[in-house]
C-alpha cells in the first residue's frame, strides 16, 4: 500500500495526506494501542490544578487539545510538569486559589477546554478572566453554558451576548441551582458541577439521557461531595468543597479506537487487537453500533483501573462470500449522546452495509470543531457515497464502492481520521487535505496506519 504525508503550503502548515491502497486490497493485522483518553486527560489536568497536594497522570493524551488546557491552568498559578504519556505531574494550589492571569487564556481548538473552565472562572470571586480559541472555537456556541451559569449568577460577557467567545468573565460567589438541561452534553454538565464546588449549597444538573460521566468518577475520586440518580440522569455536588490530589492512569480513548474498530469491520480479512481501551457504559456506545451491525468485535482482559473499565477490543472483518460484512441499522434516541463523536466513522462503516443506515438526533454534530453532518456527507458524496443529508443526521445507503479523489477535513481531526478509514477501501488514490488536523486528538494516526498496513 502507497501512503505518504506530503507539506504543500509550509507557511500555513497544512498537509495532505494521500492514500492509494492496492489493487489487491490492504490487510489490517496487529496488536496497537491509542493515545490516552481525552476526555479523562482534560479533567485529570482540570482537577489536579484545584487540588490540594500533588496529582501524578499516566498515559496522558499528547495532543493538542491536552496542551491547551495544561497552558491555561499553568497561566492561573498551577505548576504542571511538561507533558509526558509516562507520567506528568501537577502540584495543585487549591480550590479558589487560581490567580488572575497576566494574559488572554487561550484554548486553542479545545471546546472542553473552554466550557468546563467557564464554570470554574465564574466562581473565583474577585478574579477578571478572558478566554478565547482558535478560529474553529471561537464560531462554537457557548451559551449552552453560559445560560446556565448566568441563572447562577455568573456575570460573562461575549459577542452575540456571550454566545461566542472571545468571553469575559469577573469571579464572583454564585448561587446553588438545580439546572434541567435540554440536551445531554458531559460538557454542560461538568461545567456546572465545577461551578458547583465553590458554591455553598446543592448544585444540580438534570439531563435527558446519560452522558459520559467522567467528572462525577473522577471528582468522587478527589473527594467531592457528589451524589448521581441514575434513574432521573441527575447529579448533584455540595460545596464548598476541597479537592486532594490522587494518582490517575489514563486509559485508551475509546473514541480513538472507533477508527480501527471501522477499519476492521470494513476491511477484508482484517483481525485488530486495539489494546488498554476504556469502555466506559457511557463511552461504548460505538461498539454497540457497531455490533448492531452485525461486526465481530469481543472485549478481552476486562479489568478496571483507577476506577475505569477497560479491555482489549478485538475486531475480525466478518464477511463471507454469502454474507456482507455489516448490515444497515437505525442509530437514535438514547443511544446517540453515548457515541456522538463516532458517527462521522460509523457513517464509512455505514458506506459498506448492505441495506440503508439512518442516523437520527444527532443535530449536536453541526456545532462540533465542523458541521459534520454536512462535511461527511459531502465529503463521503465525493469519493462516491450515496448519502442524503438530514436536519439531524443521515440517511446512508450501503454497499457502495468508494472512489479515491480529493476530500477536505475542514481542520476537523475526526474528519481527517474518517475520511482515511474510508479511503482503505477505495479503489484508487484519496487525497485528505488539511490532514495535520488529527494532531488534535491522535499525533499517532499516520504512523500507526503506516505500520499497520506495512505489516
């Protein structure tokens, strides 16, 4: 197989990335590991700092977005070590002891980032702060947070009436809530909770359905006063609280291996062990899509670590001469919020299902790092997909062969990974443009599909 990353514009440091599998076909074979989960490194950085005392974290992601949170924290008085998969090490300086920054807190691509800290810069009385993005950011809504915070008491200040960063926030002591969220979003709700750690009284977030709970397993694991009701989707966190630092392994980023798990689903003859994956209830979603239709993919070596379920996921392409490798299937309802980041993928496994795949509920796609309802549909459409875009998803008929041609990842890093998912089963050659986006999530990627497929 040809692949091979080439810089046409040095200046603006974009790459393409192109990709001419054979004629014969590529085989996926081999043992890898992702890169720690971004979710649980954002927050294990976020509440380290807040700590008391010292946190260690080992298998950190090293991407970008990572970084940004670590540069914003250390501008606030945190002393976080430099950025190691190994170990880093945070010595936190308490919860309301965050200092005024010198400068503008910038969170580069990281919607994370910027709305879980909104809630802990609201409520440091006496601080001023000032947060922006990147160009990608700074067009993300932030009111699904900033409301909220404002019914607290928070006083931000952005364009469009604080709908879009850059924001200005001044600290002040806020008020308990109880807030009923109309959309399921980890994002809100962590937002909130963190809020809710110096704020006295009970801070509740109610959601429609589940999402990923990674905050309320990692701030009972500092010392939080938290309570959740699974059957009402609620948690709640008393304040004021403090925060002790603890020892964090970082998992695998399930939504990293959601690449792979697509390649081998789709790819013939495949057989990938994607080692030291988390599989959070919350997270799994995209394995229980994927298994809907009909992929053969078994959990092995189940354990927990640090309080997170993890295994190894090994996937077989599944095809047979009498027998497509995946069938189609409806992805909706309760199920979206526990794979939102993977539809993009799940839509090129989608490509390849016998019948018509329809995504539905999922409009959270069109306010991500792109519209990727609108980008993977046309992108997909490019390279000959069959795909009829919906308000809040997609309708993708399948067994479609996909032609290699030049598709764009919008700087959006799931899009740049998709597109070369599904260019492993194109016939022809695909050219990904802006393809340095993965560095956001998964530095890795390249190599890894080189060395998988030079194996």
């Amino acid at each position: 197989m040809s692949l091979t990353v080439i810089s046409l514009n040095a200046t603006d440091r974009h790459h393409d990335l192109i990709i001419a599998p054979p004629a014969d076909g590529v085989a996926l074979n081999g043992r890898i590991q992702v890169p720690g989960d971004k979710s649980i490194s954002h927050r294990a950085l976020m509440l380290g700092a807040l700590a008391e005392g010292e946190t260690t974290i080992a298998g950190l992601l090293l991407g970008e977005d990572p970084r940004s949170t670590a540069d914003c924290f250390r501008a606030m008085g945190a002393d976080i070590s430099p950025l190691h998969a190994e170990k880093v090490t945070v010595q936190g300086i308490g919860l309301g002891q965050l200092l005024e920054p010198l400068d503008i807190l910038n969170a580069g691509n990281s919607g994370t980032t910027l709305r879980l800290m909104l809630g802990l810069l609201a409520s440091h009385p006496g601080r001023f702060f000032t947060v922006t993005g990147d160009s990608s950011l700074r067009s993300r809504p932030m009111s699904r947070v900033v409301q909220p915070l404002q019914q607290m008491g928070a006083e931000l200040w952005g364009r469009q009436g604080g709908a879009f960063a850059p924001l200005a926030i001044q600290g002040k002591a806020l008020r308990p809530f109880h807030y009923h969220s109309p959309i399921a979003s980890a994002q809100v709700k962590s937002c909130l909770l963190l809020a809710g750690l110096m704020t006295e009284g009970q801070t509740t977030v109610t959601e429609p359905a589940l999402s990923r709970d990674h905050s309320e397993r990692m701030l009972k694991a500092f010392g939080a006063n938290l309570t959740v009701d699974p059957e009402t989707h609620s948690v709640s966190v008393t304040g004021p609280t403090q925060l002790k630092g603890q020892a964090v392994i970082v998992p695998g980023d399930i939504s990293s291996a959601a690449f792979w798990l697509v390649a081998g689903a789709i790819v013939p003859g495949a057989n990938l062990t994607i080692e030291n994956v988390g599989v959070n209830p919350t997270r799994t979603g995209v394995l229980e899509a994927l298994m809907l239709m009909g992929a053969d993919i078994t959990q092995e070596n189940l354990r927990v670590v640090a309080g997170e379920p993890v295994a190894d996921l090994r996937v077989r392409y599944a095809g047979t001469g009498d027998r497509p490798p995946l069938y189609a299937c409806t992805l909706a309802g309760a199920l979206i919020p526990r794979l939102i980041d993977e539809i993009p993928v799940l839509a090129v496994a989608a490509t390849v299902a016998q019948g018509t795949t329809i995504i539905q509920d999922a409009a959270e796609l069109r306010v991500k790092e792109s519209d990727r309802i609108a980008v993977m549909a046309h992108q997909l459409n490019q390279m000959g997909a069959r795909i009829t875009e919906q308000p809040d998803g997609m309708e993708i008929v399948g067994s479609t062969p996909l032609l290699g041609t030049d598709v764009d990842s919008y700087t959006d890093h799931r899009i740049a990974m998709s597109l070369a998912i599904a260019a492993l089963t194109a016939t022809g050659t695909t050219t990904i443009h802006r393809a340095e986006a993965v560095a956001v999530s998964y530095p890795d990627f390249v190599a890894t599909l080189e060395r998988l497929c030079a194996t």
